[in-house]
C-alpha cells in the first residue's frame, strides 16, 4: 500500500484575474481571500495504480463539476520527496491558495506546510496525514484496514491459524498508512497466529523489493516454513505472488489491498486469496468538495465533522471511511456493483475460466 494506500494552469496573475468575469474562489486582497482560482492536486506515486487511474480523475472532474471556473495544478512526484517539495513550492510561488496533498514522506512535510500557512495556502492532506498545520485530512480508519487484512489472513487459515507460521510484507516506512496498517495487523493476528517468522518493511511499496524479501524469506525458512503472507498492498503482493511460484509455492493464503485490477484477477486465478476494497470515489469527491470549499472561504464543518492528530498538529478536521474485505467470492458485489472495473476489464481471456467458475459473466 498501501497499503495502504495520488498540469498546471495557474491564474494568479493579475492581469488574468482582471480578466476574469467570475472565478471560483475569487476576491480582492482585501477580502483575505486569494486571488487565484487553481488548487493544486501533488499525488505521491505511479507504482500503485489507482492514483492514474482513479484518484486524479475523480477529484479533478469533481472540481470543475463543483466550480467551472477552477483548474487543477496536478503533479506526481513518482516516489521522490524533493521532487514534491519542489513541486510544492512551485504552486505557493505561483500563487495558488489550496494545494491537496498526498504526501511522499509525510514526515517531511511540516516546513512546506508552515511556509503555505504563513502564505494563507490551505493544504489537504489526502489519503496519508502529512504533518504541518493542514486544514483538513480525508482518508480512511487506517488501523481499522489494518485489522481487517489481519482478519483476512485468519480467515483464509481458519482451524489451522494457531498453528501457523507467517510471513509479513509491511509497506513504506515513511507513509504513516503503513504504521497504521501494521499495527492494526499486528492486533488481529498476534496470538492468534503462532508465529510471525519474518516481517520486513519495504520503502516506496515496491513490489520488486516485496519479491526479493519474499525470495529471501523462503530461502531462509524453506519451502514449507510458513503458511500464509500477508502483504500490506496489492503491488507487492503481485511480486510476492512471483516469488511464491517461481519457487513451486502454491495454495498458502496471500492478502493485499487497493483492489488493483490485477491483485483482482490474481483471486480469480487462485494466486491471491483477498485485497481491501476502499471505494476511492467517495474518498477523491470529499476532497474535492473541501478544497472547493476553502478556496471559497465556506465552512468545511459537514464535510470533516471527525478530528485527527499529527505529531505537530490537533484537532485537524477530519473524514474517515471504511472498507471492505474482497475476495473471490464478492467481488461481483462490491467492485462489480460499484462499476471500479467491469466484468469485460477484469475477464480478460487469461482469466476466462476462472471468471466462469466464480459467476462472473
């Protein structure tokens, strides 16, 4: 992940504010307000494909749904800290007045952050809590998550779990999602596992580094020296899926997250027992919905009625959601009904006969 686990048209001019007829946002110095119409969207990474493929179109239709007016500043910072603070950077200079952001390190942001806020830039912090005084954070109970893969892996151990060894794959060491997917594991399984033999944490979520930590896992326990993995995201359950079979491993449980595509079809197939079904819609709509909002001066009250704490901030508003454990017996009524992917995009020839034993038709 996670697990767990996000074009730049700037208006700050003052010439093209003059120009402006009506701007989203829009007011004189004087108001306090800023006099630029674009919010900023700095997603984390591409590895993970949900952030191409769903967050960044969700939110950016939903903004100019929202205010016709608007345009989207969107960047990537594939995986790079500096790359983002730059980019970062690059939008307060440009004079825009909300920036939502996915954090590469969220440990790393509190200067960026307090350079915005001394600027009167509102900062989002979506999906991970960067740290800093952000105006309001939108994610999930990450914990909660957490625990339900943990519950996950028991479920496909049933009556064998407490006599069965595990292996953990834990995601970034700098996404605090990843902390709290950890931990929310670790609650649900330990005792009730008899034992984690291995447990690595793996920077950016790579699934070629969740493969080579596979690999060594099994050449350090043997074949037969742990029952079941958990893996915090789908990516890297995908390159430990590779590692299992290039090495004749089949049949032990393997969970992940994110319902990617192929984590999705990796169920079907039997190679993948389960993923974590988080609806993104919502998720990327309550964003949008709040940086329009401040943007506008309007309270965001409804919108983030919970409250979250950093390392450096209290009391930040807050919207969490839950999600779903999926596996191959409900993905027809959980990413099938909510239209993520259709039967045509998951049913490739590959997985034909695998669709047709689990109904999908």
């Amino acid at each position: 992940m996670n697990s767990t686990m996000r074009s730049v048209v700037i208006g700050a001019a003052a010439v093209s504010v003059a120009l402006s007829v009506t701007a989203c946002g829009q007011a004189g110095s004087d108001s306090g307000e800023g006099d630029s119409k674009t919010i900023g969207l700095l997603l984390p990474e591409n590895k993970t494909t949900r952030y191409e493929t769903f967050d960044r179109p969700l939110m950016e239709a939903k903004i100019k749904s929202l205010c016709a007016d608007c345009d989207v500043a969107y960047n990537n910072a594939s995986q790079d800290t500096e790359t983002q603070k730059k980019q970062f950077d690059a939008l307060i200079t440009k004079g825009v007045k909300v920036i939502i952001l996915d954090a590469v390190d969220a440990t790393a942001t509190k200067s960026w952050v307090d350079a915005a806020a001394e600027k009167d830039v509102k900062v989002v912090a979506y999906d991970r809590l960067a740290e800093g005084p952000i105006s309001a954070y939108v994610s999930y109970d990450n914990e909660k998550i957490g625990e339900l893969q943990g519950q996950g892996v028991l479920d496909a151990l049933g009556d064998k779990a407490a006599d069965s060894d595990l292996v953990m794959i834990n995601g970034s060491p700098t996404d605090p999602n990843a902390a709290l997917f950890k931990t929310g594991a670790h609650s649900a399984l330990d005792g009730k596992v008899k034992e984690i033999v291995y447990e690595q944490d793996i920077p950016d979520w790579s699934p070629e580094e969740a493969n080579k930590k596979m690999a060594a896992a099994i050449t350090s326990l043997g074949k037969d020296g742990f029952d079941a993995v958990y893996s915090a995201n789908d990516g890297m359950a995908g390159g430990i899926a590779t590692a299992l079979k290039s090495r004749g491993i089949t049949g032990i449980p393997l969970g992940g997250q994110d319902s990617e595509l192929a984590g999705l079809q990796r169920i079907l197939a039997g190679t993948q027992t389960f993923t974590i079904y988080k609806g993104i819609k919502p998720e990327a709509e309550t964003t949008a919905e709040i940086a329009v909002a401040l943007l506008k001066g309007e309270s965001i009250d409804e919108l983030a009625p919970e409250k979250s704490d950093s390392k450096s901030e209290q009391g930040i508003p807050t919207k969490l959601y839950d999600a779903t454990v999926v596996t191959k017996d409900n993905i027809k009524d959980t990413i099938i009904k909510d239209k993520v992917y259709t039967v045509e995009d998951i049913c490739t020839a590959e997985y034909a006969k695998a669709c047709e034993a689990a109904g999908l038709e």
